[in-house]
C-alpha cells in the first residue's frame, strides 16, 4: 500500500503597495487573478495573505481580491495632507508644495505583515514573501534559519541588496509580466 504525502502548506505574504507601485514604475498592472493563479501553480502557494492599506472608497477592490483567493489584511490608513493632532510642526510654507506631490495616503503594512508570517508560522511549511523592500530582512533572515523560507519574490532587478546573501531564493515578478499584466480587453492593449 503507498503512503500518501501529505500536501504541504506554502503561505504568501504579499505587501501589496510594494509590489503595485514597482510594476507600475515599470509601465504596466498587475492582474491580481493571474497573479494569484501564478501563485499556486508555480510555487503550490495554498495561501495568500495580501496586506494593503484601507481606504474606504476601494471596498469593492478588496471584496474582489478576497474572491479571486486572497486573504486580504487592512491596514488603516491616514491622511497625509492633514496635521495629526498629536503632531505639531513648524513648516516652511514653500516646503507646502513638495508635500503635496508626495502620496496623500499612509498605511504602512510592513510590521502587519511580519507579524502575521510569525502567527502563522506553526500552519505553514513554506512561506514566500513578495516584496523588494528591505525591511523584511529580519524575517528573510528568521524564516531562512528556521526552514520556512521557499522564496523571495521581488517586483523588479530593483529590489534591497540586504538580500544579495538570498539571492538563491530570490525570483523576479518582472520577468513574467507578459504572463501576469492586466490587459484591458476593450482595447487590446496591457494598461500602463
């Protein structure tokens, strides 16, 4: 009698605005669907946590990933262009403009979507983490030691050199964007 093997469970954490703004940097969108369907096939992802700031006029957006089998994570978010109350600054009033071009939106996933790679470190064999950013060494670092690192998914050539010792790990999202891009069906061409 063979034995089955029992399926493994590969869990993805996903920072979300880390990988969008690095695709659009490079002129295309990401097709979450494909993405998450990229997931499972290439790297038998079973999970996928997805972290990204809430802003309540995307609630469809989020509904949408959470069907197309993300676990999407909110993090609030708060407005930039408004002074917090616990804060108070003395600004120059030509520094005004510059803070203007900058993103009207903060919602910082990075420590969220640490901690949940650590409360589920006990479900899962694997992990992938997709992001370039940097502050995820620590956890590279951690999940590497332990075993439980499968790969490290950059957006782009572009991501953090604290991971030039994971580079056997390291995979780029970029070289398969003819398989991952949005197109827009109604003209045929991959959105920018």
């Amino acid at each position: 009698m063979r034995r089955r093997r029992k399926k493994k469970n590969i869990y993805a954490f996903i920072d979300s605005q880390n990988l969008n703004i690095s695709t659009q940097r490079l002129g295309w969108k990401m097709d979450w669907r494909k993405f998450r369907e990229h997931l499972t096939e290439k790297y038998g992802v079973t999970k996928a946590f997805m972290f990204i700031g809430y802003v309540p006029e995307f609630e469809d957006m989020y509904v949408q990933l959470h069907d197309t089998g993300y676990m999407v994570v909110l993090k609030p978010t708060f407005d930039m262009t408004r002074p917090r109350p616990e804060v108070t600054e003395k600004t120059d009033p030509k520094d005004k403009s510059d803070r203007e071009e900058e993103k009207k939106t903060k919602g910082n996933i990075d420590a969220d979507l640490v901690l949940w790679a650590m409360k589920e470190l006990k479900n899962y064999d694997k992990a992938v983490i997709v992001s370039g950013d940097g502050d995820f060494y620590s956890l590279v670092e951690y999940l590497e030691q332990e075993g439980k690192l499968l790969k490290l998914l950059a957006p782009s050539g572009h991501y953090s050199g604290l991971y030039n010792a994971y580079d056997k790990y390291v995979d780029r999202i970029d070289q398969s964007r003819r398989e991952l891009a949005y197109f827009d069906h109604k003209r045929r061409k991959p959105t920018s």
